[in-house]
C-alpha cells in the first residue's frame, strides 16, 4: 500500500516510501541508460554525443516540469546537467572504443 505523505505516522513510514521512490527511480534511470546506450550506437563520432541545443531543449523541458510541479528548478537543473554530463562521457567512450575496433 502506497502511503500519501500526510497519512505517513511516523519517521519508518516516511522512510518506507522513500525507498519505494528510490527503487521506482533506480528503475528509471536503468531504463533510461539503456536509450543513452543505443544513441551512443547510432553515432558515428565521439563529438556528436554533446548537443548544445539539445541539452538547453531538455533543461528548459525539465525546469517547467518542476516548477509545474512546484519543486526548486534549479535544483532539478543541476541534477540533469549531471545526468546529462555523465551521459555525454559514457556515449563518448562507446563511439571511441568502436571506433578503435
């Protein structure tokens, strides 16, 4: 049973669905890498895996999520600049290793 955050009694409550959260994110985030891994099939050249106007796409997308959301835009910014600088370094090392090969 899934608990709102006001019927949550007490801290083991709050932590339980927490960690519901966690897994579902975990989840996401693997399903996620699995699409970053075949774009970084589909391109030919390391430098192809930084897209400026793509990034600035996602992050606008991302920041009215939030704020639609009424969480901190620049709290979800900075965690999809992470997300997205660790994204850039693994398509990088795909297409360079095949490109070794």
């Amino acid at each position: 049973m899934i608990n709102k955050p006001k019927d949550c009694n007490n801290k083991q409550d709050v932590r339980q669905e927490i960690d519901r959260i966690d897994k579902a994110l975990i989840e996401l985030f693997a399903e996620r890498h699995a699409y970053v891994t075949r774009m970084a099939e589909l391109k030919n050249d390391p430098h192809e895996a930084f897209d400026a106007e793509r990034i600035e796409a996602v992050i606008a997308k991302v920041r009215q999520r939030a704020l639609d959301l009424g969480l901190d835009d620049d709290q979800a910014e900075m965690t999809w600049r992470n997300l997205i600088e660790w994204n850039i370094n693994f398509e990088k090392g795909i297409i360079a290793a095949r490109n070794r090969k």
